[in-house]
C-alpha cells in the first residue's frame, strides 16, 4: 500500500499514544472507554503488522 508507513514509525506512534490520548481525554474530546479502545486497536495492528501475539 503506498500510504503505509515505516514499521519503525508505527511502532514509535504507537507508544506515543497513551500521552496523546491522555490529552485528548483531559480535554473532553475523547471519553476513557473510546481511548482505551483506540489505543487496543492501534496495538492490534502494530502486532498484525509485525507477527506478534498478544501478551
């Protein structure tokens, strides 16, 4: 996919998470629940993406 980006990078995004949606939940933007979710679903993807199994 032309779009994707380095594995690298993803897996630094991935633990900058928890801060940003820190801040996004401090600001009312998002709810804990929606967060947790996001943050689940984006290491979900990291693991997909390197052939981890959960933990």
């Amino acid at each position: 996919m032309a779009d994707e980006i380095d594995l690298a990078e993803h897996a630094r995004l991935v633990e900058e998470m928890p801060v940003r949606l820190t801040a996004a939940v401090a600001a009312g933007v998002l709810g804990p629940d929606e967060a947790l979710e996001l943050l689940r679903r984006a290491r979900t993807v990291l693991r997909t993406r390197t052939g981890d199994q959960p933990k």
